[in-house]
C-alpha cells in the first residue's frame, strides 16, 4: 500500500486510538509492514500496544526535536500482534511547546522525520490527539490521507467540520496531495434512531467515502487496552476484532482497485474471451450463446471481487449496503447486542 495515514478527529471519545491499534493489528495479520506512531502525549496508544509510557528512552518527542533517529525509538511489539510502534507520553506535550517557538518548519517535523524509514513500512498510521494542535498539523502534513473515525452524534459532526476546514487549509498550504482515506462510523448502534439520522447524512455528503464496514460498540474492544493487546489477540472472534479485520480488507480492496489491480484482472478476462470467440469458426454458433459478442461483453464487465473484500453494510436498508456481502461482515453490525 505504501501510504501514511493520519487517523483524526477533533472531538475525543470517538474512537481514534482503538481504531488506530486493531487497524494496525490487522493490517499486520494480513502481512503488511505496519508502523504504528503514537502523537497523542495521553500515550494511550502506547499502553493499549502493551508498552509502559512511563519508563520510555525515547519517544516521539525526541524524534520530533531532532534529538534521536527515528530508527532509534522504534519498538517491534511482541505478543504476535507484528507491527512496530513509535511510542509517546506526557513528553510529548513539552514537545509540542517548543515546536511553536520556530521560527520556521515547524509543521514539517514528522514528516522530515518519517522520511528515512518510509519505504520500510508498507502502511503508517498516526495516531492524532484530540486537537487541532501543532502535533495534528504535524501529523496532516506527513500524511497521504486522513482517516475520520466518526461517532454518530451530532458533537462528532460539529468535530468533523472544523477537522475539514484544516485539512482545506493544509492542502493550500503545505501538503496539496492530502485526501480523505475515509469516514469510519464507531460506536455503532442501529437501534439508536439519531445514530442511524446522522449515519444517513454521512452518506448523503460523503457517498463512497464512508466505509461500508461499521465498527460497532463491544465490550472486547473497551477491555483489550487493559491487557495491552489490541482485541484480535485479546479475543479474536469478538464483534469488535472481525469488524476491524473487516475494515482492513476492505482499504486493501480500495487500493487494489485504485491501483487498477482488479480493473486490468477484468480487462484481461474481458479480452481472453473476446480473443476465443474471434477465433471460433463462424458456422459453428454454441447454442448456449456463451460465445456471442453480447455475452462476451457481459464477460468483460463482470465485476471482480478481491479475495481481500471482507466490506460491510453500514445499517439495514441503508444506500451504502452491496449487493453481495463478504462472510466476516454481518459480525461487524451484528445487531443482537
């Protein structure tokens, strides 16, 4: 995938650290070379990765102020989760008030950072703190793209605006290639009448980038930071970890389709048959029909769905929900709870 994504949103409570620690442990199962970096001085994404902030060498604050490598801070996490973590703590807040007596390249920091070890990881994902602070243009400026865990409540709506306007504001300034990687619904609870309004307006404004998998509420998921592990190893058939397996596939299966990688796999498909029946004997017509131009076109049109789908419907009847839907995904907005 080769990609830094920034996981964002102004209001807190929304989901971002859960969200940034089971994607990464899901990414990683899928065979990715996943760097998790923790930009939040809470440090909870430090703990919930089973690492203690408060006995930390070096974190992302001395990475920040130029005083170590960014090699020299990185730590494999253990417990089979496989990925690698940029660890932070309440260091990082003394980090952040001296980014803002520079005089200049003070929003670049990470990104200058980043820079060295970017083509040894497949996916960067950078847990934001819930500000608008120097530490979240930091993050923004590194990024490809923002992910958007979303609380379907009308706060979180507020939070999403003002978190739209900076990263306007960033594109024009610094980082034009920053886009919407998409717009993650968190908490969800299609028994809730406004979750299912705003869930509904989201996709109004947004269309095609809200992910279709929902990541909803589960008690696995609240008690898996306990153990400092993220909840695919805390309990992997839990609501709560298939959901995020599920959104892992389904960002693999929009890079792959982005890339043109299941687009030239239908092309070629379209063509071998098209080849065959230019080749078959005009006199020889199958009665079936199967060799005709018209069925050939339906050949080439087909759609393709990667092994890697595992997308979910958003609530039931909703405009997002696939014709057809992956195995893992009715877990994901099971609504039994």
């Amino acid at each position: 995938m080769k990609r830094v994504i920034a996981i964002a949103m102004q209001k807190g409570g929304v989901g971002k650290t859960t969200t940034a620690v089971n994607l990464a442990a899901s990414l990683a199962a899928t065979k990715r070379r996943v760097l998790l970096v923790d930009m939040d001085p809470q440090g909870n994404t430090t703990m919930g990765s089973g690492v203690n902030k408060s006995q930390l060498e070096r974190s992302t604050c001395e990475v920040l102020l130029g005083e170590c490598q960014l090699a020299d801070a990185l730590m494999p996490i253990e417990h089979g989760a496989g990925f690698t973590l940029l660890p932070a703590n309440q260091d990082l807040t003394a980090a952040e008030v001296r980014l803002l007596t520079l005089p200049i390249g003070r929003e670049t920091k990470l990104r200058q950072a980043l820079t060295p070890k970017r083509d040894d990881f497949d996916v960067i994902l950078i847990d934001c703190p819930p500000a608008l602070n120097m530490l979240t243009v930091n993050a923004l400026v590194a990024a490809d793209s923002v992910l958007i865990p979303m609380q379907c409540e009308y706060y979180a709506l507020e939070g999403l605006s003002a978190l739209l306007s900076t990263i306007e504001q960033i594109r024009a300034a610094v980082n034009p290639r920053l886009s919407i990687e998409g717009v993650l619904r968190t908490m969800f609870d299609p028994r809730n009448n406004l979750a299912n309004e705003v869930s509904a307006q989201l996709i109004a404004h947004f269309g095609d980038k809200v992910f279709r998998t929902v990541i909803p509420r589960n008690i696995r998921l609240a008690e898996a930071p306990s153990f400092g592990k993220p909840a695919l190893f805390h309990d992997k058939e839990s609501r709560g970890a298939l959901a995020y397996l599920a959104l892992a596939g389904e960002m693999i299966r929009r890079e792959e389709e982005s890339s043109g990688t299941v687009r030239t796999a239908t092309a070629m498909a379209g063509a071998t048959a098209a080849t065959t029946a230019v080749r078959a004997p005009a006199a020889a017509a199958p009665a079936t029909g199967s060799g005709t131009p018209a069925d050939n076109a339906v050949t080439a049109h087909t759609p393709v769905t990667p092994a890697g789908d595992t997308g979910t419907t958003a609530v039931g009847g909703s405009p997002m929900a696939p014709a057809v839907t992956a195995s893992p995904a009715p877990q994901a907005e099971d609504r039994s709870r």
